[in-house]
C-alpha cells in the first residue's frame, strides 16, 4: 500500500495480490468488464469492500475520454529494422486519426522492460505496442497489465498478450530453400546467437528469438531435402548483427576452410558484411557464392551487388499492430491472439 502522510493509500495491485488474480482481472472488475467466473469476480470485489480500495475517478474518467495517443516503445532506434518499425507505425496511426509517442527502454536487464510497464501513464496515452527486447528477461506476469497491450518482434508472449509477428521459422525455411533451387549445396549461416558445436537439437522446440527461429527453420529445410546444414559453417555473432559483425564472422567462416556456396545471413547488415568480406577474397557473388538476408533494409537495393532478402513485412506487421491496439482501446478486441503472416524473397542481384 502506498502511504500518504499518516493514510495508507490502498491501490488495485494491493486488491489484485490479495485476491490472488492478475492485476488485468482486478482492473476488469473495477470497470466491470473482461471475461472471468462469477465466484472470481465476487471474490475481487470482497477484497475491494474489506480493504476500502475507491477508484480515483478523475483519473478513470480522463482515460476513457482517451487521449488520441498510442505509445510505441523499442529498445533502441539504432537498427534500421526498428527504425523503420517506427516510422510505419506512426504513419498507420496518422491514417487512423491518431498520434504516436516513440520510447526506447534499456534492453540489457529486465529491469529496464519492467519499469516501462509498470511506469505506463494512462493519462497521456491510451495503450501500447511494444517490440520486446531479445536480450530482456521478461515473464508473462510482466506482460499482464491494466491497459491495452499488443507485442512485436521475436519473442513468444505464450498466449497472455496479443502478439503480431511473421512466421520466422517458415522465412528460415524459405531462404535456405530459395539458395538450394538456385544450386547451393552448402549452406553457411551468418548470425548464430549460440553455439551449435555439438548440434541443432536445442532448437526443436524452440518458440522464440528471430536468430533461433530463422536458424531452426533452414536446420528443418535441409532435414526435408535429405541434407544437413553442418555445424562448422554456421557462424557465431552474438547479439551483434552489424555490418561489422557480419564482415569478422564471414572471414572465420573462409578461414575455417570448410567449402560452402551459399549464405544465409540472418538479416541484412550481416549480409551486407558477409558480401563484402566474400567481394575482398575475390569469390565472386552470386557466381560462387549466393547470399541471402533478412529485413529488406533500405540500402538493401541500392548495394552495387543489390541484395537478396526475405521481406520484413513491416507494412503488415505496423497496420496489423495499430489496428489491434486500437481494437482494444475501443473494447471490440478482448481475447489475446498469436497473428502470424508469411515471409517472401525479394530477389536481387547475390542470388542466381
């Protein structure tokens, strides 16, 4: 309870945590709405009567005039792929009448992904599409909030939260599959966020991570063609998928000696890295070697060898998000989806 001089002030996560349900369901009894059984519901509002907990109407009365603003938080503006994201979404809010406030938070820690959820002012802005953090411990009990949330990116919400994405397994696939059509026997992949030394087996079941999901999808190409991705061609980068990154891992990859004659590289700055380390060893692109990436950056076409990619599908994904979170601030979306849509290439000049 938060004290206020010699008054403790009782809040709705007071009532939620001796309820024992979500503060979402706490929220929901309050304004008498959500799905929930009649004895939860009656049980909630026992604890609201026994601990005096009173609604501050001033503040519930602005929220539900609205405010004629959505919050977008990413975890940085520095890749291309997310500041793109950016500019979609306000441009989808734009069409539908609405403002959008751009936040970043720090992704290192969860503490950084948890205070943003938890510090969301209602006053100022009506819900929230957040790209999750790869690199943030987040639990779904962070995800269960009292405001309209919907996610994107990578991460798995297990069902709590709405959650827009592409299929990033099925554009693994589609990559690895679009190199061995086109002649590629051996594949390497640029961009590994863990060590497969000892095998893909710790990627079967695997639901989250754009690196491991693209990274599963072409293991499970291969395995349907009778092939096998080898583990000494795939390179290892960490969470750094720069330009930078992409040109060191390519030349362990030439060093190693292992032949290969194709690339996937799991987004488009680590091929642009990987095109140039292969143009400086004088293997010529798409003849010898075939590179693909991912996101279709902007400088993606405009390479002097424009680059092969899987699509971003942000067009999709910023229309799908605005819409869906709009839904829930109107009240006409409820229940939490997984919506999913498919990848595709855009072929260009590093593949054949």
């Amino acid at each position: 309870m938060e004290e206020h001089g010699s008054r403790k002030r009782v809040t709705l996560r007071d009532v939620a945590a001796r309820a024992g349900v979500s503060l979402k369901t706490a929220s929901n009894v309050v304004n008498g709405n959500g799905r929930m059984t009649d004895a939860t519901r009656e049980k909630v509002q026992r604890v609201i009567d026994e601990l005096g907990y009173q609604v501050n109407i001033a503040a519930r009365n602005l929220n539900r005039r609205k405010t004629g603003f959505i919050t977008l938080a990413v975890p940085t503006l520095t890749p291309p792929y997310l500041a793109e994201l950016a500019n979609r979404v306000i441009d989808e809010a734009r069409r539908r009448g609405c403002s959008v406030y751009v936040t970043t938070y720090a992704e290192g820690t969860a503490k950084g992904l948890q205070d943003l959820l938890r510090d969301f002012n209602s006053t100022v802005s009506d819900g929230m599409i957040l790209s999750l953090s790869e690199v943030a411990s987040v639990s779904t009990d962070d995800l269960d909030v009292p405001y309209p949330l919907v996610c994107v990116g990578g991460r798995d919400t297990r069902g709590r939260v709405d959650h827009v994405t592409p299929d990033d397994i099925a554009a693994g696939a589609t990559a690895a599959g679009y190199l061995i059509d086109r002649g590629s026997t051996r594949l390497s992949v640029i961009g590994a966020r863990a060590d497969y030394a000892d095998g893909f087996d710790s990627l079967k079941d695997v639901t989250e991570g754009n690196a491991e999901l693209r990274l599963r999808g072409i293991v499970e190409e291969h395995a349907r063609r009778g092939m096998a991705l080898s583990t000494d061609l795939v390179g290892y980068t960490g969470q750094d998928w720069s330009i930078g990154s992409g040109v060191e891992t390519m030349r362990r990859v030439i060093a190693s000696g292992h032949p290969f004659d194709g690339v996937v590289a799991l987004n488009d700055q680590l091929a642009i890295g990987a095109s140039v380390t292969l143009a400086a060893a004088g293997i010529p692109v798409p003849d010898a070697v075939q590179v693909i990436g991912f996101d279709d950056i902007e400088e993606a076409a405009y390479l002097p060898t424009p680059l092969t990619t899987m699509a971003s599908r942000l067009d999709w994904i910023a229309a799908t998000a605005v819409d869906r979170i709009l839904g829930r601030i109107a009240g006409t979306v409820t229940e939490p989806e997984l919506i999913r849509t498919e990848s595709y290439v855009i072929a260009r000049a590093t593949t054949r």
